[in-house]
C-alpha cells in the first residue's frame, strides 16, 4: 500500500501544473507560462541528446578526432604499409644491385668472388639421381692431358697479347665522340688498377656516348655514383662513372654523342668530373691513345 501511495504521489507531483511568472519592480507581470514537472524532464532529455549529438558530429566531422586517445586514421595505415613493402622492395633491389655491381667489377677485373660462383641447387630435383654418361670426346681429351708433359705450361702467344692492355689494338675507323668536355686530371694507369682516366669538367657537364651501341649496366654507387656501362661493335665496352645523374637505363640504345647523364663532383678532386674508361675483349686500354681530349 506504501508503495502504491508513493507512486500516486510522485505521478501526481509531476503531472502538476505550475505557473512560472516574470514581473517587473512594481510587480506588474511581464510573461508567464506553465509547466509541470514532466515537461522539465521533457526539456532536460532534449537538450541532453541534443549537446550529445553535437559533441557526437564534432568529433567525427572535425579534426578534433585527431585528438581522441587510441584513434589511428585508415589512411595512415595504409600509407604505413606501403611504405613498409617500398622499403621492402627498395632494400631488395638494392641488394641486387649491388651483387650485380660486384659481379660486374670482378668480371672485368678478371676475377670472380667465390660467394657469387657457387651454384644453387633446385631443391625439388634430385640431382643424385642424374644419368651420367662419359662422352668419347671427353675420354680423348682426358688422355690426351694425361699423356702430354705436366711440367710444360704452354701459352699461346694470342693468349698472351689477348691479356696485355698495352698491345690492345682494334679498328682505326672508329670516330670516337669525346664522353664530355674538359681536361684529364688523372691518367691511365694499368700498374695502379687505374683502368680509365679522370676528366676534369664544368659543372652539370652533358656526359656523351663516345660510339653507337647498346647499354648493358645502369645503376648507382656510393663511393663512385651513378655508373653506366655501352657495349659498342668490335668487343668494345665504355664505362662512365662518378656521374650525378644518368638518362638511360639497361636496354636502351644509344647513338654516338648522345646526352646519357650529367657529370658529377667528387671530393677527392674537389671539381667537377666523369670517370672514362675502355675496354677491349675484356681487357682495359688506354683511352687517351684513341680519344681527342
């Protein structure tokens, strides 16, 4: 029964009709109205879900969800982990790149790094299980090896001149462009391993194709910038290096004098250059002999 009265009590209390009056210092009345006690819990729910849903679009529509605790915008994730596969990719290129360059120097060097020359075996071939069949050919040479004298080295003398940079000689009709304008600072020097010469130069110097021919390497360095190998006719190779920029790439075809880069600085010569060099059936020659510098 209490619990009865009470709820009649409170129903009624808040249905109840009061009159909320403005009146002036003479008491005369300016505005009223009536309310009850419902309709100022009415009121007070409307203006409460009314300053929530504000504070709800403020937050969502505006820059002001930057600073909520723990948001992490979709974008940013996304520009994270494409950045996370470029790094990826760029670090798995440059590794690349520099087992390709120093194949490529140990190939005209005339040697070969031992971690490059080992051969990867398939995994899923069985190579214990290959027929082997000892060819007639290669039982002849085999005797003809063991039969001969093993304390007599015997070198052909093309052998030797195909070795020795300084007999290196090939086609006087080849017009050779000059790689780009200035003065040899640095000399060819083969006792040295200075396999080319240094070309003093004037800042951001075109750097030409010295014949026609087709590029073979085009990558970059950090101790000798960006590097650019043309195979040409006649077993020639040219190589330009310490450039600051290049503008062909592996595959390209080049025409004598065309603009393929842009000369470097360096400061070990504290000027502007281009590293030349040349190279004949593997050997390197003096470039000086067949450039006019």
């Amino acid at each position: 029964m209490k619990a009865k009265k009470f709820w009649r009590v409170l129903f009624t209390n808040v249905r109840h009709k009061y009159r909320f009056s403005v009146t002036d210092e003479s008491f005369h009345e300016k505005f009223s109205f009536r309310l009850s006690g419902l309709n100022v819990l009415t009121v007070v729910a409307c203006a409460s879900m009314l300053l929530m849903a504000a504070t709800v679009c403020l937050v969502v529509f505006t820059p002001l969800k930057k600073m909520v605790p723990g948001y992490v915008k979709r974008e940013w994730v996304e520009s994270s982990l494409n950045n996370r596969l470029r790094i990826d990719s760029l670090q798995s290129e440059m590794e690349a790149q520099s087992l390709m360059l120093r194949v490529l120097t140990a190939t005209l060097s005339g040697e070969i790094p031992v971690e490059e020359s080992i051969g990867i075996k398939d995994s899923l071939k069985q190579y214990d299980n290959l027929p082997y069949r000892i060819s007639v050919q290669d039982s002849l040479l085999r005797r003809e090896i063991e039969t001969s004298d093993r304390y007599v080295v015997e070198t052909p003398a093309a052998f030797l001149s195909g070795h020795n940079p300084t007999s290196q000689k090939f086609s006087d009709n080849l017009l050779f462009y000059k790689p780009v304008q200035g003065t040899v600072i640095s000399h060819f020097d083969y006792k040295e391993q200075h396999f080319g010469i240094d070309i003093e130069t004037e800042s951001n110097a075109v750097i030409k194709s010295v014949l026609d021919g087709n590029v073979v390497f085009s990558s970059w360095s950090p101790d000798r910038g960006y590097i650019l190998l043309v195979e040409h006719e006649k077993d020639l190779i040219s190589l330009y290096s310490a450039a600051s920029a290049l503008f062909k790439r592996a595959g390209d075809f080049v025409r004598a004098g065309e603009a393929i880069g842009i000369a470097g600085s360096s400061t070990e010569h504290g000027t502007d250059y281009l590293h030349f060099e040349l190279w004949y059936n593997g050997s390197p020659v003096d470039p000086e002999k067949y450039l006019i510098l």
